[in-house]
C-alpha cells in the first residue's frame, strides 16, 4: 500500500546528502538480461559493518517494494524457496549475495507476499491526495501492534529508489528539508505521522511506512 502525493507543478528529483557516518551500500550489477531458468545472483557491497542487519528488496513497475529477504539470511513468509542470500564472512558482514532462480515469463513476474498472524500489519492513509505547493500535508501510519518506535518513512519517485525521509518515529535523515517530521501518540506505539510544513513540487511521489521492530519487516 502507498499513498500517492499528487502535486500541481512538476516533480524534481530529491538529493539526499550523505553524512560521513552512513553506511554506503553498492549494489550490482546495475541491470542484466537473462533467460528463463538460469541462476541469477545479485551483490550488495557495505562501506563498513551492517551487523547482518541487510534486508532485500523486489520492486515491480507500480507496486510497493516487497521483502524477500531479511537479517541477511531470512526468507520473508510466503517467498519461494528459490529465493536465497548468502553472507560472506570473510568480508566481515559487509557483502551479502542474493541468488535467484528466476522463471520469467515475458518479463516481470511480481511475488505475492503472504503475511503470517505474527507479521505487524501497517496500515496507511490517506491513499492519495491532491495538494497545492505550501499546504501542510499530513500521512498517517497505524500499526496492529507496537513498533516500540522502530518506524521509517520513505518517499520514492519514478525510477528512483525510496528514500529515507525520517527514522525511528521522528528522527529526521540528515539531507532531508526541515519541511519534512515525523510525530508518533500513544503508549503502544501504534500510530505515527509525517508532516510535510509547506508542500513544495519536488515532493511528489510515493510515500511509505516501514516497521523494524519484529521479523519480519513489513511496509505500506
């Protein structure tokens, strides 16, 4: 689930600027063709320890990213067992591999993703909205259960990668306009929402919420 930001102008492309104590992830290769059947293996290289903390990601044209794997080695439920990732440890967790047996059929087979009763479900609204350049805009994300705080917003645009706007509930990612926050009510730690104060025409786009506090990660 996604909630479309609609804007009147048009979309720039938002800069994120990296502080020195990010961690860089690098991903390759950066595309390749294959045939249906064969093996295909992805890499994702760290600029210092994850902690095996590294998760990936399938995103299909028009659909929300979904988890296939996660904690480096955990196959999300409802994930074919052709779906793998291996972490080499003699690069001390800072390079996991991803091996996918993939059946393609004329492109892009998109995974259906089967929460278990374990699973934090989040749920996002308003879906979409349309808002003019220097409105207050507010999406709101409600959790079933506590994320002790361990919530993340993310915006994507067209052909872009999502990126991270605010973590942790309220803590803003260095880079992102102050226009952006994040707020969360409550004890159990349910409900959250990200505020952008005066709206500009770059931030259109998709906008989600991810929890971290319990295997598996969800998003919406």
């Amino acid at each position: 689930m996604m909630m479309s930001l609609i804007l009147l102008l048009g979309t720039l492309g938002l800069l994120v600027q990296d502080s020195s104590a990010d961690i860089i992830l690098t991903q390759s290769p950066k595309s390749q063709s294959v045939s249906p059947g064969e093996t295909v293996s992805i890499t994702c290289t760290a600029s210092s320890s994850t902690g095996n903390n590294l998760q990936w990601y399938l995103q299909t044209p028009g659909e929300a990213p979904k988890l296939l794997v996660y904690h480096g080695t955990n196959r999300q439920s409802g994930i074919p067992v052709l779906i793998s990732d291996s972490s080499l440890l003699s690069e001390p967790l800072t390079r996991s591999t991803m091996m996918m047996s993939l059946i393609l059929l004329l492109g892009t087979l998109g995974l259906l993703v089967q929460e278990s009763s374990a699973d934090i479900i989040l749920t996002q609204s308003p879906k979409s909205q349309s808002v003019s350049p220097g409105e207050v805009v507010s999406i709101s994300c409600t959790a079933s259960s506590s994320t002790s705080d361990y919530l993340h917003w993310y915006l994507q645009k067209p052909g872009e990668a999502p990126k991270l706007l605010v973590y942790s509930g309220t803590t803003r990612q260095s880079g992102i306009p102050g226009r952006f926050s994040g707020s969360g009510s409550g004890s159990s730690y349910t409900h959250y929402t990200l505020t952008i104060s005066g709206v500009q025409a770059e931030d259109a786009g998709d906008y989600y919420c991810q929890q971290g506090q319990s295997f598996p990660f969800t998003q919406c």
